[in-house]
C-alpha cells in the first residue's frame, strides 16, 4: 500500500508566487532552498539513483513546523517514474 502526503503545492508555486508579486526571495531563504534540495540529491544519490527530471515542480512543498527555519516550508522530492540506478564502475 503506498501512502501519500498532503502538500500545498510546488517549489514552482512559491517561486511563482513571488515573481507574480514582484518580490524576491531573500537571500537566507534561497539558502535554505538550496540546502534541502542538496540534502534530497545527496540522499537518493547514496541509495543509489539519480534523478532524471530536476525542476521546481519536482519537490512538494509540505509546510514546516520549525518556526525558526528561514524556509518556512520542508521540500520533498518526487522520485516516482524519474529516477533511475546508477553505477559508477
């Protein structure tokens, strides 16, 4: 049985959500992006995969409940039919 997560969108959707607000992101918040998007590679990477398909809409946005996060939200990443094993031999 898989189970599925509510998420409330897309790292598409809140970067969209800026630019439609012509706002930028601030700095710390492009920082904690890139950290959990770094983290998310880095693990599927040691589990032996890579990812075909990397994009915004590639990570849920689920919100977060760390208050003191620059990033008020946690990325997850959609790997359903967009990874593949890799080998480096």
């Amino acid at each position: 049985m898989q189970e599925l997560e509510l998420c409330q969108g897309t790292l598409r959707d809140i970067l969209r959500d800026f630019r439609e607000k012509n706002e930028n992101p601030s700095e710390a918040f492009k920082e904690a992006i890139a950290i959990q998007i770094l983290d998310a590679l880095n693990s599927l990477h040691l589990q032996g995969f890579i990812h075909r398909n990397i994009k915004p809409s590639s990570f849920l946005v689920q919100a977060n409940n760390n208050k003191d996060s620059n990033f008020p939200y946690c990325l997850k990443l959609r790997v359903i039919g967009l990874s593949a094993p890799w080998n480096l031999s």
